[in-house]
C-alpha cells in the first residue's frame, strides 16, 4: 500500500543554479547531490519541515529521446512547464520578501475561495503556485470571479 509521496522532479535548465535558487531564495534545505556516471545528476532539496519529501532537480537529458530533451528546453525557454505548490503563512509578506530577492511573479497575491494566491516562476521559468490556504466549500467557486 503507498503511504505518501516521498519525492516529486521538478526540471530546470542548470542544476547549480536552481540549487542556490531553491536553497538561499526558498529557504529549502540541499540534500542528496550525487554524480551516477558521465551525464546524470541527483540532486534533491527539501523543505526543512517536511524531511519526508524531496524535490529533485533534474535536467531534460538521457535516457529521454532527443525530440523529447527538444521539446523540453523548448517549454522552459517558454515558461511553459508546471513546478510545484507551497503553502506560506502569510502570502502578501513572502511575496514581498521574494520580490525583493528579485523573484518573478506572474500575478501577486490576490483573494481566491481557498486562500491567497501569488503565482512566480523560479529560476527555470517553471510556474510556482504560493498559498496561503483557508477552509472552503464548493458553493465558494459559485462567487468567485477569476
């Protein structure tokens, strides 16, 4: 039986670079970093507060297919790829201390049914949702206006 979600790959473009993204901006903790042979990285970050999950950060590479590394690259150039969601306390105040650690938001915090929300990208384009959560209930999405 699965007991819980024990790691999740999140793709950036250089692995040095999210790693110091991921640990001085975010505040995550760096964990595994291990070369495997001549062209493959794990390197993995955490949140201190959850030590069961990690986040490995990981380049578009082998054993994937050419077209598919090609496409990759191509939606992180974009912006396009999905990279993960994190809740906050206090979503307007971490969106100002990202902000000024030079974080690029795609929507700042901003009322939603289920909490505040501010949408960033991190170093690698990647969409990062931050949530201040609050309890909810489905009529909640009747009166929201998105």
């Amino acid at each position: 039986m699965i007991s819980n979600i024990s790691l999740v790959s999140v793709w950036v473009r250089d692995i040095d670079e999210s790693l110091a993204f991921y640990t001085d901006v975010l505040g995550f903790e760096a964990r595994d970093d291990i070369t495997l042979g001549e062209d493959f990285r794990w390197c993995t970050v955490g949140h201190p507060s959850q030590p069961e999950l990690q986040v490995h950060l990981t380049t578009p590479s082998k054993p994937l297919s050419d077209d598919l590394i090609g496409a990759m690259q191509r939606a992180q150039a974009e912006g396009g790829l999905p990279g993960i969601g994190l809740n906050v306390d206090d979503c307007r105040k971490t969106y100002d201390d990202l902000v000024s650690k030079g974080v690029e938001f795609i929507q700042p915090p901003e009322e939603r049914p289920y909490g505040v929300e501010a949408l960033m990208r991190d170093n690698s384009g990647n969409w990062m949702v931050l949530v201040e959560p609050r309890a909810y209930s489905a009529e909640d999405f009747d009166r929201a206006d998105f």
